[in-house]
C-alpha cells in the first residue's frame, strides 16, 4: 500500500496501473528507487533487465499482449541515454510507451554536474511529449502522460522524476481522469463520396497498416479484426499488410496475401497487382515501415487511393485522392454501410498472386535459412507468437512465416533496430507464460543482448531463442556485393551460441539440418528453461532469396 498521504511517485504509479500496467522493466539507480517501491507498492511489478534499451523492447513486447502502456524505467544519464534507441523506436512504431527517467532536482543542478544533462532536450525529438514531474501537478501529469502515449497514433511520453519530488507528499484528492477519446468517422459529404467510389469498384484492394493494428487496441476494446475480415470477404477484397499488421487476416484466408515492406521478390508479384486496381484503400496504412519501391507506386487519375489514418499524411511518400482522418474499424464499417456488393477481379487473378508468393518463397529446401524458418512454422503450434531481429533472416522470416492473429509476429519495422527480438519475445512471455513464444535472430544482433538470458532464466521464461549462425552481417555483406566493394567489416567469428544457452541457465542445442532442428525444437516445447538453438547456415544463404 502507498504512504499516507501519496507521494508524488505514488501518484504517478496508481495512473499506470490504472492503465493496466503490471510490469516494468529497467536498470535502477539511486535516483529511481523510490520510483521502484512506488510501482511495486501500487502492484506493478519491477522487472531487472542488464541494459535499458532491452528493457523498453521488453516493455513493447508486454504491450503487444496486454495493451496497456510499456514502462521503461532507467537511472539518471547514462541510465536514460542507454534507452535512446528503443524509444526512438516506439516514436517510429507507433508504441506508447512510458518512460520514466531519473533525474536530480532543479536547484540541484545549478551547481552540481554528475551525470547531469538536458534529458527533456534529449528525448523531445523522439517522444510525443515530454514532462519533469512536481508536486503541485503530478496527477495531472501522470494522466497526460497515459493519454498522450495511447490515443490517436500512440507513441512514447518521457516523464524526468526528480529525487525529492519523487518522495514529496501530495494531495491525495485525484481529479476526474480525461474521458477516452470516442472512435470518430468523416464528414457525411466525404462518406458520400468513399461509399460511390466503393460501390462502383472493379479491382479494389487494402493495404492494411500499423494504424489499423493499434487504434482501439486497449485492455477494454478489441482489435479490427474481425471488422477486416468482414469487409474484405463482403466486396471480396485482397489484403496486402504491412509487417507490423500481419495477421489481422489469418494468411491462411484466401484474400490474404501476407506482408509487404521490405522484400523486392514479394513486391514484384504485389505491386504489378496494385497496379492493376483501380480503388486503393490505405487502411491506416503508414509508409514509415516500405522500402523506397512504395512511393508514388499507384497512377494518380487513372487509380483512386483512399487513405484512412490517424493523422493526416505529412510523409509524400505518395498523396492519395482523398485523405480521410478516422478510427479504422468505424470509418470502414461506414464507407461500407449501404453499399451493394458486385463481382470483383477476374477468375483466378488473387489465387494467382498467392501462388506466386508461395512460389517465390519456397519452403522445400534441404537446409538453409527457409528450411530453418518452415521446420519452425510446422513444428511449433498455430498460436506460437514470434519475434524477428533486423537482418536478411527478417525479410525473409516475414514472407514465409504465417501469422494467423494480430500481433503474431513482433518485430522493428519502422527503425529496424537491431537487438529487438530476444527482449520483445521476454516480455511477451512474461504476460503469457505458458504460450509458445520463438524469437528468430541473427547471429550479430543475438550477441548484442546475449546477456539478457540471465534475465529470461532469473524470470523462469520457456521461450525460445533461435539464431541463424553464418558469422556474418548477412543482410549488409549482400548489399556489399551487389555493389562490387571489397569485403570489409560485416564479417566476425562463430561462436558457440548453444553454450551460452546452458552457460546463463537455459537448454542449448546446435542445428544443421531439418531433423536436428525438429529434434531441438522438441525438446524446447517440453523444457522446464529457455532454449538457445543456433542454426549453423551458410555464409550467402540469403541469395536470391529475399
């Protein structure tokens, strides 16, 4: 139970878990351990990570579960300045995540330089907000803060908490929390004119983004998808998702065909059929995730683009024929309200393009980075939720690997950051304990976070670790040769992942070939740790396949 009367961190503390927030994740120092007992006291839970940036990724991936807002919590300095990336990252992907930094008094700092620097200035550029917490407005901060991070296009909010303020006694009298924003739809005028462009539609197509994904998304509110599907089987409507998206129609549907953004073989089957549409329905379609492919990629007067987003579109990645701000699930359901369906596309032509992905993104190989990802896909159960690490296996792994629910697959696809996977598949795990969680990582990017698998093993996490092992930087080494440079500073030694499995307390097995990886993958469904499989691969395996 908090003090009597609250502290100010007690008070920021009980908004969070008002929210639903029952975890944070982070390194303390002296400056944040009030903080910690206030979070604790309010029954949120203070997990130890081994570095910030792992912990605000853990924190994403518990959101991904639970939809209440992620915490980071880091120490003064160095403490913030080590989660710069993984906040950067929420700002691209869209992830509203709480940030609570330490930090020493105003006076203070007049005349006392330890560690001390502008953190407002340091994360103003990459936060939707920032704010140094005080007593006379720390409830009023903590539910800005809440409302900030979740509504409209949701992102991350940095709170500075200075020691005293921290543990200075508040009023306990809390006033009435913002009531939620209300899901809004156009204007009737410009629903008119959507419902006529739908109803007279021959090829429509949706190309479904990380706004559909994260609007409504909340503790108290379902997801859209359901709202997609029976949209797109009503006008028989293909849907391309961007990779954070997948899985808001099972790609086992027959109008799915699966995730765009990154793969020249995927976008050479999906964009000649785009081309070929003649309405364009941008479903909070956000082109922060595409390669430089997508821009401009429809015919302007000849094609009609509808894009519905939760902002109004700055990017000029492309300009569609009419910009509609709106919640995603309400303004389809209303573009559709009173519109006949008709026959739409030719006999064959969305089966065409499935079996084209599939073909270009065969799943027979004797061994290699797709057998890897295949032998996972069948071995594993339906509902496994995935984690993907930046890199060639990325682009891959998101053509191939089939999410059947939102969220299925995590990954960074906005920043790209490397590191992701591991802590992204922890905090999923945390949430949901007894669900199969695969994390898929390069080698490079495994050993930036190697050391968190002390953390998976101090918190009794069963997931599983796998990581392609070829000892290079495969996507980069690639892009080398194309270039015809000479061969520098993308490739390193192998290591023995397997033994840094068992050496932090988890199983290890190491892999080359479909029956050792099924024998492994086995084993990591029964085991009572965290599995460390290291697929041995060879050095250009990803050639002509992504």
């Amino acid at each position: 139970m908090p003090p009597s009367p609250p502290r100010a961190a007690d008070v920021l503390a009980a908004r969070l878990y008002d929210a639903g927030c029952r975890f944070a994740f982070g390194m303390p120092g002296g400056e944040v351990l009030t903080l910690v007992d206030a979070l604790e006291r309010a029954g949120i839970r203070f997990v130890l990570c081994k570095h910030e940036n792992a912990a605000a990724f853990m924190a994403e991936g518990a959101w991904h579960r639970t939809g209440a807002p992620g915490i980071l919590v880091a120490t003064v300095g160095p403490g913030a300045l080590n989660g710069v990336n993984a906040v950067a990252n929420a700002h691209q992907d869209r992830v509203p995540l709480i940030v609570l930094a330490g930090c020493v008094d105003a006076d203070e700092a007049q005349t006392y330089t330890h560690q001390v620097l502008d953190q407002t200035a340091v994360f103003r550029p990459i936060t939707k907000a920032t704010f140094t917490l005080n007593t006379g407005a720390a409830h009023v901060i903590a539910d800005k803060a809440v409302s900030i991070a979740t509504e409209g296009r949701p992102g991350p909010v940095h709170i500075d908490v200075p020691i005293t303020v921290a543990v200075t006694p508040v009023t306990p009298d809390i006033p009435a929390k913002r009531a939620p924003a209300a899901p809004v739809v156009p204007a009737p005028a410009q629903l008119d004119e959507m419902r006529a462009h739908l109803a007279r539609a021959e090829r429509p197509v949706l190309i479904v983004g990380v706004d559909a994904l994260t609007q409504g998304f909340d503790p108290r509110r379902t997801d859209m998808a359901e709202d997609l599907r029976a949209f797109a089987e009503r006008f028989n409507v293909p849907v391309i998702t961007t990779y954070k998206a997948k899985g808001l129609l099972p790609e086992d549907h027959a109008l799915a065909l699966g995730g765009a953004g990154l793969s020249p073989k995927a976008d050479g089957i999906l964009l000649p059929l785009v081309q070929r549409a003649d309405l364009i329905i941008g479903l909070g379609y956000d082109p922060i995730e595409m390669r430089t492919g997508w821009r401009d990629f429809f015919f302007p007067g000849i094609q009609t683009m509808i894009d519905i987003t939760a902002e109004p579109n700055h990017h000029y990645m492309h300009q569609a024929s009419m910009n509609v701000i709106g919640d995603c699930a309400a303004t389809l359901a209303a573009m559709a309200d009173g519109v006949a369906p008709r026959d739409t596309w030719t006999a064959g032509e969305i089966q065409t393009a499935k079996a084209a992905l599939d073909a270009a993104f065969p799943s027979d190989d004797e061994w290699g980075p797709a057998a890897v990802i295949d032998t996972c896909r069948t071995s594993l159960p339906r509902d496994t939720l995935a984690t993907a690490d930046s890199g060639a296996h990325r682009i891959l792994l998101s053509q191939m690997w089939h999410c059947y629910e939102p969220r299925g697959l995590m990954q960074s696809s906005a920043l790209c950051t490397m590191g992701c996977a591991v802590p992204l598949a922890m905090g999923a795990q945390v949430i949901e304990p007894d669900r199969p969680v695969v994390s898929f990582s390069g080698d490079a990017g495994f050993l930036m976070v190697a050391g968190e698998l002390t953390t998976a093993a101090e918190l009794g996490l069963k997931t599983i670790f796998v990581v392609f092992v070829d000892a290079s930087l495969s996507l980069i080494e690639l892009k080398q040769r194309q270039r015809q440079l000479t061969n520098a500073g993308v490739d390193f030694a192998k290591h023995d992942f397997a033994a840094m499995g068992r050496a932090f307390g988890g199983a290890g097995h190491t892999v080359t070939s479909r029956a050792e990886l099924e024998t492994a993958l086995k084993a990591a469904q029964t085991s009572e740790t965290f599995t460390v499989i290291a697929a041995v691969i060879e050095r250009g395996a990803y050639d002509g396949r992504i």
